[in-house]
C-alpha cells in the first residue's frame, strides 16, 4: 500500500476556512496599529520593502518574502515614506496541523519571515489563479477561488517542511551551496548594472530576498558589503576610463554611475591615494 500523503495534512482531514484573499496596497500614509487576529494570516509580499513588528521583534520585509501570522501574534507595518507595498493577503481558521495549536500554520517558535524561491512561479500561478476567479465572478468561483488558497497553503507547508527537513540533514553543505549562489547572482548583477543607479533595497528587490539577509550572505561570502564592492567595480571601471582616454572627469564620473563628480573624486582619491585630475595628468605625460 502506498500512502499518498502523511495523515495530519491530507485531503480527508484538511478543510479550514477561507476567510478572505485579496490584493492590499499600502503606502506610509496608511495607518494600522499594533493588532492581533484570532485565524491564522499569510501575507506574500508583491512588491515594495518595509519593516514588520512581529511579537516585539523587527523583520526587514521586501518582494517575495512570506509572512506567516499565527493566532495572537502582535504585528504592525513600519512602511518608509514614498513606498508603496503590494501584497497577496489571504486568512484561515478551522485550520489545524498535527502537533500544532489551532489555527496555527507555524511553530510558535518559527520564524514568521521566509522566502521560497524555488516555489516563487508556482506561488504567483495560484495568486494570479485566485484574482482572476474574484475578476471573473462566475459560478462555482468560491470554489475555484479555495481550491487555489488550499494548493498555496499546502506548498507552502511543503516548502517550509523540506527547508526544515534539508537544514536538519544537511545544513552546512546547503547553506554554503545557497549562499554561493546568491552571492554569484549578486556579482553578476553588479559586474553588469554598476552604472546604473543601485541601491541594497534594488537589489534585494531583484532577488526575492530581504537587504539584510544578502548584505549578510554577502559579506560572510566576500569580505565586504554589496555596495563596498560595487564601489570597487566603479572606480575600477573609472580608473580605467581616465587611463586610457582623454575623457573630461565628469563624463567619467557618470559613465561608472555617479552624477556628482565631487562626490566621485573624493572617493577615487581615498582609493587611490590620488585625484582623477593628477590620474589624467600622470598618464597624459
């Protein structure tokens, strides 16, 4: 006999509630305070950055992070002024998971902010499947609609599981093999956009993850910070440029992304020990 699923999760016994699904969009200007819900909330973060207070703790939250609040948890957003947040939010009850409270989707102890890049296609797929049913309005969409929210919430048990279960078998080996990949991701992007305008929150934004987890990952990884290195490529780059051409400073300035020629000149000389203009001179002669 082969069992298609463990007993605590599969179909005969897995029905909670939907409470609601929908798209929010929030911005600085919208005021929630500190609360708490008697239902489990998941919350998929669409676009935009900001923090969250979760139980008196701060999480730095961006694109493709998730956010799973349990019952009773104390929560509240801390949004930056002009920043606008697209989220896919989405509420149950009834819910009820082997060694877990009611209602809980999560340990009490777990961490209620996590990514799950490899899922991220097929978790658009059912949020897209869920907005286009509301859009549509046609008969049987409450059940299309649940059907979709039942598939995202047993992916992302899944996904949450076999984290759980890879960092218990082998934590090391992924996390190395994990961080490496991100932070060769990272060196692409900026070996190939250093003249453009970055920023910590650009670039976590590009990767699904949070500023604080890739500028950590990436200074374990390299010794230095994202923007240190991405200064690095830029003066190098520059360097280049005034050694090889009789470009005016400020053109040079702005080719390696910097629209302030004083501010670039300072930091070519705390790296080099000598102004752009005595570099264009020493190499003209």
């Amino acid at each position: 006999m082969i069992l298609l699923c463990k007993p605590e999760i599969c179909a005969e016994n897995f029905n909670p509630t939907l409470l609601y699904a929908f798209i929010n969009m929030v911005n600085s200007e919208s005021h929630v305070t500190l609360h708490t819900h008697d239902f489990t909330e998941v919350k998929i973060i669409l676009s935009g950055y900001f923090t969250y207070i979760i139980d008196d703790k701060l999480y730095e939250v961006a694109k493709g992070n998730i956010i799973i609040i349990n019952p009773g948890v104390k929560h509240k957003k801390i949004i930056p002024e002009g920043v606008n947040i697209e989220e896919f939010n989405y509420a149950l009850s009834n819910l009820q998971f082997k060694e877990l409270p009611e209602n809980f989707l999560i340990e009490p102890t777990s961490q209620p902010v996590f990514s799950l890049p490899i899922h991220q296609p097929e978790i658009i797929k059912c949020i897209n499947e869920t907005i286009s049913e509301q859009e549509k309005n046609e008969p049987y969409c409450d059940l299309f609609i649940k059907s979709s929210i039942m598939k995202l919430t047993a992916l992302l048990h899944r996904g949450m599981t076999a984290n759980k279960e890879r960092t218990q078998k082998t934590r090391l080996d992924i996390q190395t093999s994990e961080k490496t990949y991100i932070v060769n991701d990272i060196l692409e992007y900026l070996s190939s956009n250093y003249m453009k305008q970055i920023s910590l929150y650009r670039i976590a934004h590009n990767m699904y993850l949070s500023p604080v987890y890739i500028s950590k990952i990436f200074k374990e990884e390299t010794g230095e910070s994202p923007i240190n290195h991405l200064i690095r490529i830029r003066l190098t780059k520059a360097r280049e440029l005034l050694m090889s051409g009789d470009m005016p400073i400020k053109t040079v300035a702005r080719s390696v992304g910097y629209d302030d020629a004083f501010y670039f000149s300072k930091l070519y000389k705390k790296y080099y020990g000598i102004p752009p203009s005595m570099e264009k001179r020493k190499n003209a002669g």
